[in-house]
C-alpha cells in the first residue's frame, strides 16, 4: 500500500528539517497513521509501536471509542474558557476524583504545566497561611518535570538546563532512593518533596517501595506536602490506575498529563481539600486547561483504564515482557539489566569500551525501527518499552526475538 499522495509536493522531511525548530533528533519517515499498536509510514509500511509517543497512547492509535468521544464532542461545543462550566470538565473532574486519593482537580495542557501548578501550588499553600520562608521543594536527581523554567529548575539532569541559567531558585536536588540525603536536605524552608515513583526520563528507575513510605513518614513529620509526578507513571501505565497505588501511600499533590486524554494535550493536578486552599480565586489560571474535547476523550481513557480486568491485563503482560527481556538477559552478556513496573519497561546495555564492537541504545532503537518496531534509547544506555497497553503477548515475541537476533549479531 502506497499512501503518498503524487499530487502533494509536500516533503514532511525536507520541510520540517527547513521550518521546524531543530530541537528534535527524528528518526525515519512521517507516519500518516495510525490503528491500535500499528503505525504506518507514508510509504504504507507498518511498525509496532513500543513507545505509545512517548507513554502518551496506552489505549492505542486511534482508539475507537476515543475517536467517536473526540468526534461527538468537536461537533457540539469546543471551547468556551474556563469562565464557564462545562459538562466534559465537570465530568472528567468527578471522576479523577472518585479514582484518587484526591478532592479537586486542576486541569491544564501539558506534563509541564502540570507540575508548574503543582510547584506553585505547595508554594501558595504556605505563604497563603503567612509562612513565607517556606518555599523550597525538594525533588530528586535524574528526575524529569518538564521544560518551563520553573519545572526545568526542579528537573535533576544538569544537561537539559546547559543555556539556561539563571534557573528559579529554591530547588534542592537529592540521590533517589536515598531516605538519609532526604532527611538531611530537610528543614523549615522546604514546602514540598516532589518525584516520579518510577523515573521515567532518568532510565526507568523505580523508586524502593520503603523509600516512599518513608518519604511519605518523613513528610507527615514535618508538615511537609508531598507531590507525585505521575505523568508518566499514571493511567495504567505501571499496572495500577496511578503507579503509587502500588505502594499502599498517597501523596498530597499529584500530577497527570500524557496518556490521561490518549494523545490530545492535556494535564491535571490534583490536590487533597487542605492543600487545594492554597488556590483561591484569581490565583492561578489557563485559557485552554480542560477544554471540552481533551476532557471529554479523557473521560472515557479513565473509565476503560480503571477497569481491574484491563488492569490486571496490563501487569500480567508486563510480567510477560520482562520475563522474556529477563530470559535475553541470561542470553547476553551486553543485557545488564531489566527493570520497571507494568509496562513501562527499561534495559539497560553495556555499549562496550570504545571498540569497533561497540552498540549503544541508538544501534538497537535504529535496527529495531528497520525492523518495523518503534523503542525508545535513553541516555544512550538505556532501551525504554513503553507500547500502548493493549499490546499482545505476540507482539511481545516478535520484538523480543528481534533484540535478540541484534544482541547476537554484535
Ligand atoms: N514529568 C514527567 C515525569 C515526564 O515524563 C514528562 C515528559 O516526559 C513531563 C513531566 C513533562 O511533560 P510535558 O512534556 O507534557 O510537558
């Protein structure tokens, strides 16, 4: 099948090497569409998608029912602002609510914006009650919160901030996993201990299960708020709603962006009823933050995720997968390791010393894509696994047996 159009002379390549920000290293040919696992090139050739975008469509391309929530919604109302009420807002906050620890709900357009109002808000919770020297947050290094100044600022990974200095001040970084680093950073000036109960940018790292408990103990102690970046981690990702089901504590913040709305922007914050004082009236704001068509195929995302079968589905193939990632592992000497939770998925290479035999995780992610399967390469030692979560245990094999024919060829 050949879908160019001839009569096009449009060239996604050429033009969006000459007019697009060149931020981006984009791998292979402009996918024209997209069906469940499968995306298709324009020149009609398919790959199985292990990346979802980036954790972003875990129901998969083009999910039927999103599609008609998106289509019923674009031909009744698509924006009105957040002066107004809206049914799909309305809704889609109800039942964040219902399915978390929290009690109100803070919509906006991206994982960034997510954790901005997040950082705002732990700040506002405690200068609006007249502590004004409480305003630090502490987060963790190699963490990831996003690209704005302020989410930028909190990330751990010095190489993102290269060029942008000043950064906002008031962020302390610390190991993760690290309860005495943690305790030792403490004081009366810090509003917030913030991180990703698994680091997702930082290489698939999940935070020790008694970490976060004490995480959670130590903040409970100090009156500090406790903020979950869940933007990677949510919506089923790691085999639970939101991954810190998983591990029995609740924080006082949490944030939700990619997968929630399956591929159109969005992103949440949510908060319990006492930290949610901290924004009144006028305090913080967005035109677009849950427009009725991102809530509306939200909604229906958070009903089929929230399913305990479509859950348990997701951490019995994620068991699969790294079962069969592990058995690779004993394979080749060059697997040093396998990690995640659910199926957010990462393995981690030895890339040699230097040698003509050398392959780091772009050798794997360029073969597999030749191969017809999207991964993702981190840090260029890491291969991250993030398919939509509807994935087959066939799809698994096939991929599975490709890393294997890549291992045994270096
Ligand atoms: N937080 C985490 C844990 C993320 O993984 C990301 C994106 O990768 C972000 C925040 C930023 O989200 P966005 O790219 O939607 O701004």
């Amino acid at each position: 099948m050949n879908i160019k159009n001839e009569d096009d002379p449009m060239n996604p390549i050429e033009n969006t090497s000459q007019f697009v920000f060149q931020t981006y290293l984009r791998q292979g040919k402009a996918f024209v569409r997209g069906e469940g696992t499968t995306l298709i090139d324009e020149d009609g050739k398919t790959y199985t998608d292990f990346l979802a975008g980036i954790a972003v469509c875990n129901l998969g391309h083009c999910h039927p029912i999103i599609t008609r929530a998106i289509e019923r919604q674009a031909r009744t109302l698509v924006h009105v602002s957040n002066l107004f009420y809206t049914v799909p807002q309305a809704s889609l906050a109800a039942a964040l609510v219902e399915k978390s620890f929290a009690d109100r709900v803070f919509f906006s357009n991206s994982g960034a914006e997510a954790n901005e109002a997040a950082i705002k808000l732990a700040r506002r919770y405690f200068q609006s009650k007249g502590n004004k020297n409480r305003y630090k947050i502490i987060t963790m290094e190699q963490s990831f919160h996003g690209r704005t100044m302020a989410t930028l600022s909190a990330t751990g990974q010095d190489k993102i901030k290269e060029g942008f200095y000043p950064l906002l001040e008031g962020f302390i970084h610390v190991p993760f996993n690290d309860i005495d680093a943690l305790k030792a950073a403490m004081d009366d000036t810090v509003a917030a201990v913030m991180l990703e109960p698994i680091q997702g940018e930082g290489g698939v790292i999940p935070a020790d299960p008694d970490y976060l408990v004490k995480v959670r103990t130590l903040c409970n102690e100090t009156g500090t708020l406790l903020i979950f970046d869940e933007i990677q981690t949510g919506m089923g990702r790691c085999g639970t709603l939101f991954a810190h089901e998983g591990y029995n504590i609740t924080p006082d913040i949490m944030t939700l962006a990619k997968a929630l709305a399956n591929g159109l922007p969005i992103g949440a914050m949510l908060a319990t009823q006492e930290v949610a004082k901290g924004f009144d009236l006028g305090s913080h704001g967005t035109t677009f933050g849950g427009s009725p068509i991102a809530t509306a195929a939200a909604l229906e995302v958070v009903n089929i995720i929230s399913d305990e079968a479509f859950l348990s589905g997701v951490n019995e193939k994620g068991a699969y997968f790294r079962g069969k990632l592990l058995e690779l592992k004993e394979k080749h000497s060059r697997i040093l390791d396998v990690r995640g939770k659910g199926l957010l998925v990462g393995m981690e290479i030895d890339t040699g010393t230097g040698g003509d035999e050398d392959k780091d995780a772009g050798f794997f992610v360029a073969n597999s894509f030749e191969r017809g399967f999207i991964i993702n390469g981190i840090q260029g030692k890491i291969l991250r696994f993030a398919p939509p979560l509807i994935i087959d245990k066939t799809e698994i094999d096939r991929l599975v047996a490709v890393l294997d024919s890549l291992f045994s060829a270096i």
